[in-house]
C-alpha cells in the first residue's frame, strides 16, 4: 500500500507505484487543477509540491507531477491548486486575477503552486527569488507582467503579517496556506517506510526525470524500485581530503551545500543553467550519471574533477573512477544489480581553478549542445594538474585525456590554448544532430577551450589574441 497525505486527505492506495502522479490526482482523485501540458517536465502546468518529512520538520519542493511515480509520494504530503485556498483565494491567487497575471488560466495553477512553493521557503521573500522559483512555468498568453505584478503583490501581503508569529503562522494568518498545514508533521510522522526485502524490481527510479519522460507508458506496467526507498544516500558529507556526495542527492541540493560552496564556489550558478527549479529538486546525480547523456551537466562537472563512483548490490561493493565508467553509447562498467551509493571528488588545493561552460539554443532551461568543465592547478604560469570534459560531441560524456597530458608542464599562453584546441578537436567524434552539425559542434568546443582560459586567467590571455 502507499500511503500518503494530499492536500488535507489521508490516502492509502493498492495502485502500480510506477502510476504517474499526475494521472493519479487527475483521473483518480479527479483533482483538475494541476494541468497536463506537455508530460516532459517543460512547461510547469502540473506543478505540484511534495512535503517530505527531514529531522523533524516537513520541507516543501516545488515537482512536475507528470514526472513523479506515485511510490514515491509514500509518507509525503502531496499539494495541489485545490489544497491552499479552502474557504477564499489565497494572496497569490487573488494577485493572480488583480494583476492580470492570468488570461487562458491552463498554466494558472502551476504557477500559484510554484510561488507558494516559494513563500513556504523562503522567510524573507523578494522579487528576484519569486521569479527565480516560477523558472519552470511556462504562459503562453500573459507576457508574465502581470505575473510579476502578482508575485510582488502577495510579497506585500506578506511583508505585513506578524514578525513574531512562528513562520508557518504568518503564512496560514495572512492566506498563503490553511491551517491544515499545522497538522501535516504529526501526520507524517505516523506513515512508516516499510518494503519487501525480497523485492525484485525491473527498474531503479532516481528522481524520474529521465526514465518518466523516455518511457512513462513501459514504466507503468513495470516493478521498480526507488531510490528514496532503498535507502541510496541523499546526503553530501566533507571527510578528510574528499567530498562524498549521495547517489539519491538531488541537483538542487548539490547547488544549496554549504560544503560545495566552501570548495567549488562557482558550481552554484553553473548549477542554475541545469533544468527549471522542479527538475533541479528531483533530478539525482547518479540518475545524471547512469543516464549516459553525452551532454549531461553533472556528469561533465565530474568529470572534470575526477570523481569515483561506489557501486553497491546485495553481494559486493567496488569502486570506479567516473572517467571508466563509459564503455561506449549508453553501455557502462555497471552490472544490472549495481547502484551508485556515494560519488566522491577531491576536496581541490587552494591553487586550484574551476570552470564549467553551457552552449544551449536558450541559456536556462535547455540541455547543452555543446558543455565543458576544467579544473586545473597552476605555479608560476605553469600547468601543474589539468582535469577537461567535453559533453556532445561524443557517443559518452568525454574526458579529454590527449589534451590534458599535452597541457601538462606547459606554460599558460595564447599559443599553448590555441594547440591544446587543436588536439580537442581531433580527439572528439560529433555528429551532425538537431542541437547542429558535426563542424558546429567542433567549432563550439574550441569556443569554450577558449573561453576557459580567458575566465580563468584575464590577465594573462586576452580574447583578441586566440578568438
Ligand atoms: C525538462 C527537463 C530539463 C532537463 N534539463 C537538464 C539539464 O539542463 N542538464 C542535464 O544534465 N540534464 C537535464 N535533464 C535530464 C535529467 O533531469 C537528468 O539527467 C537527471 O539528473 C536524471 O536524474 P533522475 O534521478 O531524474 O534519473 P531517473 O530518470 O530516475 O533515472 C535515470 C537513470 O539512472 C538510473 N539510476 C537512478 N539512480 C540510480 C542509482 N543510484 N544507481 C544506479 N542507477 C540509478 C535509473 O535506473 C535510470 O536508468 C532535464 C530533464 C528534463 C525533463
Ligand atoms: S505537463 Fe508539462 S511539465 Fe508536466
Ligand atoms: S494564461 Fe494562458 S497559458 Fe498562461
């Protein structure tokens, strides 16, 4: 059985866990609110949020519930349109008709739950962030003024509740929420995690994001597993001399660790070019990882910094490093019954410089035609450990092993940036595809070789001396 909260209604169900969420709240529950737009996670209309119990109190995540397995609501609140306003329209909502942010009214609903996903986070709200959180929703007829006129109203709102009421209070005082919400940890708190230790399933579900967009209808009628579940970490710990990041962790929560912050500053924001913040907050990294994406962003970035992968099943534990883990289009140094439990990184040397760069037909919410990373480590100008990947331009996400022996030893200039493009090029086998031909994509990767050498080092190589 799974067993759940939506909106303010215990659910226990015997349906498929691989169920789509949204079919279930719409067909199911006759829920209509959430929309079924495009059923790839693009375009925000089924917006939901999902409650999740951790130490002791519930944090809410703005999902595309056309992506989320039902399983994986077991012992979450799950919240539509329909569970804020119970008697009267909430701020948001009331802002959205005012201001004119909605006209059709199909993507309404999503972008109500995405920012009342951001007010549930946020105790200090503003305008920048409100817009930040409804990255993911697309409106085909307002020009999203209005929308923003909306999202700076219910900010007002806010701003004029009682400081000194508990955060949750002030958000059920002024609307945003129902009371409800008050009782959702103790009720959560109630529904045990309990699965079979036989259990044989087809399939393992990291966040979905993959597998619910290339194969929802097999999925479906299929055994899985997920990762939530099984107890795959969901976690990022410092130890001595590495990072250990969870294979359950999400992107987002590799972009908000204070960890991650502390050694590869600039990961925060190449992170944000990764998905909308829905995608972010159930996209895994091992789920990055195994998908095999030649143009996968987390995986280029590891790449680059030389992680290794803990692999796990019920009879053995063995590690590989990320740079071996590709055996050619889509086939990987994986058996069937293997998961990644923990993906590590060296904590870098105070001399090290990273840099990630993203060529997309549109800078946020596409995946890269061409992506690379580079953290390298340098004395006196010269190259003193160099890790580069390059992403689509490759059957596997590529570390580029001839270009980082030739910069080994050698001195940072215009000529030496120019050579090692050079050799890129001819280590790379790109095809000619939707996201541009073969010649684009070379072209690109020279770009972007370019690129990091001009951000790392301004002083030293100018974009007029190698572009
Ligand atoms: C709208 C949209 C935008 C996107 N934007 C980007 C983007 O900008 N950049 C980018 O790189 N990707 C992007 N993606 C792709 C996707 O979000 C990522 O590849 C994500 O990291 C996949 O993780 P997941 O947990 O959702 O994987 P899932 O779909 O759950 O699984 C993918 C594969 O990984 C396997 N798997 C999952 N966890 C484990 C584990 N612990 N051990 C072993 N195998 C495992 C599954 O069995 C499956 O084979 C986007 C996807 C969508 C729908
Ligand atoms: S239906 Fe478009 S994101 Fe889910
Ligand atoms: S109001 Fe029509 S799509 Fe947004």
């Amino acid at each position: 059985m799974i067993e759940f909260i939506l909106n303010n209604q215990h659910i226990n169900t015997d349906f498929s866990p691989t169920t789509v969420l949204l079919d279930f709240i719409r067909k199911e529950k006759k829920l209509t609110g959430t929309k079924e737009g495009c059923r790839e996670g693009d375009c925000g209309a089924c917006t939901i949020l999902l409650g999740e119990l951790v130490n002791g109190n519930v944090f809410y995540k703005s999902v595309n519930s056309c992506l989320v397995p039902l399983g994986d609501a077991h012992g979450k609140h799950v919240v539509t349109v329909e569970g804020f306003n119970q008697n009267e329209l909430s701020p948001i909502q009331a802002g959205m008709i005012d201001e004119g942010g909605t006209q059709c009214g199909f993507c309404t609903p999503g972008f109500i739950v995405s920012m009342t996903g951001y007010f549930l986070n946020n105790e200090t709200p503003e305008i920048d962030g409100a817009i930040d959180a409804l990255g993911g929703n697309i409106c085909r007829c307002t020009g999203y003024v209005g929308i923003k006129r909306a999202a700076e109203h219910s900010i007002s709102v806010y701003k004029k509740t009682d400081p000194k009421l508990k955060f949750m209070n002030r958000l059920i005082e002024a609307g945003f929420i129902p009371e409800y919400f008050n009782s959702i940890k103790k009720q959560l708190a109630a529904i045990g995690i309990t699965r079979r230790k036989d259990f044989q399933a087809e399939y393992l579900i990291g966040g979905g994001t993959d597998l619910y967009v290339q194969q929802w209808e097999s999925l479906v009628q299929s055994k899985a597993d997920f990762t939530s579940l099984e107890k795959t970490p969901y976690e990022i710990i410092k130890l001595k001399d590495k990072i250990k990041i969870g294979g359950a962790t999400t992107i987002q929560q590799v972009l908000n660790s204070s960890i991650v912050k502390k050694y590869y500053p600039s990961l925060q924001n190449n992170l944000e070019l990764f998905g909308s913040l829905p995608i972010r907050n159930r996209a895994t990294v091992a789920g990055n990882i195994v998908n095999a994406s030649p143009i996968g962003d987390m995986t280029n970035i590891l790449l680059a910094l030389n992680a290794e992968l803990q692999l796990k099943s019920s009879k053995s534990k063995r590690t590989v490093k990320l740079r071996d883990f590709y055996k050619g289009y889509k086939l990987l140094n994986k058996k069937k019954s293997e998961s990644i439990d923990w993906i590590t990184i060296p904590i870098p040397s105070k001399r090290f410089l990273f840099n990630f760069e993203k060529v997309s037909k549109r800078t946020y919410l596409d995946i890269a035609s061409v992506n690379s990373s580079i953290l390298l480590e340098e004395k006196n100008n010269i190259i003193k450990s160099i890790g580069l990947s390059a992403g689509g331009v490759a059957p596997i996400p590529l570390y580029l092993s001839k270009t980082c022996e030739f910069l080994i030893g050698k001195k940072i200039s215009a000529a030496t940036v120019n050579d090692a493009a050079e050799i890129a090029i001819k280590e790379i086998s790109p095809i000619s595809d939707a996201r541009g031909s073969a010649e684009y994509k070379k072209l690109l990767l020279r770009q972007l070789i370019y690129a990091h050498f001009i951000v790392l080092f301004p002083q030293v190589i100018k974009a007029e001396q190698i572009v």
